[in-house]
C-alpha cells in the first residue's frame, strides 16, 4: 500500500497549523501546547534544563524531542519551518522503496526517521550526527528502526579529528565546527559553546565503508558545508548520485562556505534547484538573487547532477 498520499494530507495538516493563529496550534494538539509552551515559556528560563518529551510524528510513530530547542516538533510532529515542509514534501515525493540516504547533521533524528518511513525494509539511512548529547537523543530515536544506522563523527574534506562547539540544548542546531559565523547573533551574546574533539571522516569514504552508496544526502551543518561536499567529490562523479539537499544561507548570515560548496558542485556538474510548495523542483541558476526576490534569510536547496 502507498501511504504517500497520507504522509502529503498530515503534512498539509501540519503546515495549516504551523502557519495559523495560537488558537490553531492549541486546537491541534491541546495538551502537548499548553504544556510545550508552559516549559518553553516560562520553566526554561528559570531551570535552564532541557527536558526529554515524546512527541507524535506525522508520517507514523514518535520520537523524543529535548525542550525547548524541539518544540515545533513536540507541537505539531514535524520541522515547521516552511523551507523544511518544502523539504518533507520533497522526500515524500521522490525518495522511494529500496533507495539510501544520507543525513548529514542529523540533530534528533527527524528527516532521518521520515527517510527510513520512505525507503522501507529494503533502504537503508546513514545519520551523522558530531554532537554528544544530541547524538545520544538520536540514538534513542532510531532504536526499532533497523534501516538507520548513527553514526557519531564530524563530516569533513578529510580523515582526522576535528574539534566542534557544542551549544546549549536551546541553539544546539546550531552546533558547528565555525562558531565564528555567529558572533553578530543575538541569541550568542551570553552563550559559551563546548568545544569537543571528534573523528572527522569523508562522507564518500564513510558511504564505501558502510556500503550505503546514497542517491539523497541532506546537508545541514551550520557553516561546514564547503567542507562537507569536498568530502563527497568522489559521490558527486558515482551515477547513483541523484540529489544533495543543503540549507543555503542569505549573504548577510555569512555564507562564504555555502558559497564555494555551490561551485565545487557546479565543477562536477551539479546544478542547484528551488523547493516549490508542493515538493517540486524549479530551476533556480542564482540562489542569493532567489532569497533576496523572496526576502529570505536561508532555505534549502536542492543539487542534482545535469542530465
């Protein structure tokens, strides 16, 4: 049975939700707002401790998110922001039975999840994840799926180690090998970040290793990106190569390594394309003139090699 159709109408219903009133979101699950909103709002930023809580997906089973930095989530079952709708809606319509993924910086597991719910008994999903304590709330999240596999290691241009910054669990998806490129953030004037030492692998490497030669990878790494696709070249050149998504910055947010991640792939001949509302994909040849028309201070991308 495809159950596509109905991942597409949950989703719809999510994205209703997420872009309405309060009283939307209060209506569509009453108890998980009025207690996610109490802690995010209130509890929070008295405790400063994040607290572990089940949440509801909408594509199917539940997943543990940390408060508050996974409230969209633990409201409404989904990545709410409408770049990731756009990318949710994407995946359902083209990831398929059989297929692999790669999901590099995968936080708690969400696109991770919804890719093995695509790809079924037959796929197979690697998810990267450097951070400590959220790879350990990802490793909870992927247990009973047998089709992901985690693995904790930095994606980079080359093997090693590489010391990452750990933020609190509020911004920890903004955690990074470049805290630099947030020194102008309001949210960083009083936040410290950890820094850890991690093993850095090539994802091409990585992918030959596990023998999970992927035809999806996602790419969202808070400032690594250039390093991340030098790490794939060999992967950009393989013929099952067929999309990489990765969540481009505007020019003003520091998008230097956005930037020469665009043109390694435009040397391999990958060519970039716009997420349209209902999952398809539109040419889009200037990505910065695309977010700037639409007043946009990032969104996700899709590459995928000339035909």
């Amino acid at each position: 049975m495809d159950r596509r159709p109905f991942f597409l109408q949950a989703l719809a219903a999510v994205e209703k939700a997420a872009r309405g009133s309060h009283r939307h979101r209060l209506a569509f699950a009453p108890a998980r707002y009025l207690w996610g909103m109490f802690y995010s709002k209130f509890l929070y930023p008295l405790n400063h401790r994040s607290l572990r809580r089940k949440a509801p997906l909408f594509f199917g089973g539940d997943m543990e998110v940390l408060l508050p930095a996974g409230l969209d989530i633990y409201l409404l079952g989904a990545k709410t922001h409408d770049s990731e709708i756009r990318l949710a809606r994407f995946l359902i319509r083209h990831l398929g039975e059989g297929m692999t993924m790669l999901d590099v910086g995968a936080h708690f597991g969400f696109f991770s999840r919804l890719g093995a719910q695509l790809v079924g008994q037959a796929g197979r999903v690697l998810a990267v994840e450097a951070a400590g304590n959220t790879f350990q709330a990802l490793q909870r999240n992927i247990a009973g799926h047998p089709a992901i596999e985690a693995i904790r290691v930095a994606a980079s241009d080359a093997e090693g180690t590489a010391v990452f910054y750990e933020f609190p669990a509020l911004f920890s998806e903004y955690n990074t090998m470049d805290k630099g490129q947030f020194e102008d953030a309001a949210w960083n004037r009083n936040v410290e970040p950890q820094a850890i030492k991690v093993p850095a692998r090539r994802m091409d490497h990585l992918m030959v290793e596990k023998g999970c030669p992927a035809q999806f990878i996602k790419v969202d790494v808070e400032g690594a990106e250039a390093q991340v696709v030098a790490g794939l070249e060999q992967w950009l050149a393989t013929p099952h190569a067929r999309w990489l998504a990765m969540e481009y910055l505007a020019e003003e947010r520091h998008n230097d390594s956005h930037r020469r991640a665009v043109l390694l792939m435009a040397q391999h001949g990958w060519r970039p394309f716009s997420i349209q509302a209902d999952g398809s994909l539109l040419a889009c040849p200037d990505i910065e003139a695309y977010l700037k028309e639409r007043t946009l201070d990032s969104d996700n991308i899709i590459f995928q090699p000339e035909q």
